[in-house]
C-alpha cells in the first residue's frame, strides 16, 4: 500500500512539472515499473482528484497522462487568463487545423489540394504551437512528409482520443472537400475560439 501511495506521489510530482503530456509507456521506463502498474496507479490518481473535487484533474488521452485543470473550473480560469493570451488561432488556421484532424496521416499537398492553396505558414504555424507533428512519410515518389494532430491537440480540444471528433455527415469525397470550412466553423471553430 505505501508503495502505491508512493509511486502516485511520484507521478503526481511528475505530472505537475511536466506540464505537458506524457507517455504512460515513457514513465514505465523510466521508472522500471510496467505501463500496466504505471496506468493502474494514473487512474487511482485520477478517481482521488475526482472525488475530492480538486481544482487540479488528471486526464487521460489515449496513452498520454497530464495535469489539468478541473472542468468544473475551466470557465473561470479562461476567464483569468484570457488577457494574458497573446496570439490566436486565425480562422485558416483551424481549417487547416480541421483538415489534418479528420484525415491525418495527410501531406502539405493534398491539405494544399483541398483548401485550393499552399498551407506551409499555417501548417508551420500549429507545428510550432505543438498541436501538429511530422508523423511519417508517405510512401509514394519523393516521400513527403505526413502530419498528424498531437496529445497537445487532444487535451486542448478536450477529446481522450480522435474517436471522439465530432462526426461528420459527409456522402463523397467532393463533399468533405467542398465543406471544409462549414465543418471548421460548426465542428472545431468553438472549442478553439480562446486558444492561443
């Protein structure tokens, strides 16, 4: 028992320094514990912060823990810190932004292919922000680049993984294409309107 309490202890003092998102699988080898025990120890932390109806959550987003804030305070902190936020997200952004969630792995040229422009600045953009990632190249002539949405993207977007996007009543391909930037504006646009 004080050997669990002990290593919540840890993760809780790692978590919190951290900041960001980290790897259940990363903290089990670090610490030589298994991601098993590691994500066991996480969800208990998780369930005492509940219960206590802490101001401070610990989320869970696929394989990723993190320290957040509460949902129930989320307004209120936004409230504060909105001031202090300096540069936000412009409208092409979240749609490029929306064209990499729902088709991630995609490449500079077919976000180029449907937006009907070159994206690079934008796509450099959310890279730098940490919500976009190089995930890989694609197999095909010249192996451009793949991106990808990151656990940054999830937690800011309050998703616990691209399941939870909201759906999309798209018949063809045309259709996803041409609608782009409704999808942007009703699906993603408000979740991201106060992001910095």
């Amino acid at each position: 028992m004080e050997e669990n309490n002990n290593l919540k202890n840890i993760l809780e003092a790692i978590l919190f320094a951290s900041g960001e998102p980290i790897s259940i699988n990363v903290l089990g080898s670090s610490l030589d514990i298994s991601a098993k025990e590691i994500k066991l120890a996480v969800e208990e932390l998780q369930d005492e912060y509940s219960k206590n109806s802490r101001g401070i959550a610990i989320v869970i987003m696929d394989t990723m823990v993190q320290m957040s804030t509460s949902e129930k305070y989320a307004e209120l902190v936004e409230e504060v810190l909105a001031p202090i936020r300096s540069e936000k997200l412009t409208k092409s952004a979240i749609e490029v932004l929306s064209i990499i969630a729902y088709r991630q792995p995609i490449t500079r040229s077919e976000i180029a292919e449907i937006r009907g422009v070159r994206s690079d600045y934008l796509i450099n953009t959310l890279i730098k922000k940490g919500l976009v990632e190089e995930s890989g190249k694609k197999d095909t002539l010249g192996h451009p680049s793949l991106f990808s949405t990151t656990s940054i993207f999830l937690r800011d977007f309050n998703l616990k993984d691209l399941s939870q996007l909201p759906k999309l009543n798209i018949i063809n391909e045309e259709d996803l294409d041409e609608d782009f930037e409704n999808i942007t504006e009703e699906n993603i646009a408000n979740e991201a309107q106060e992001y910095s």
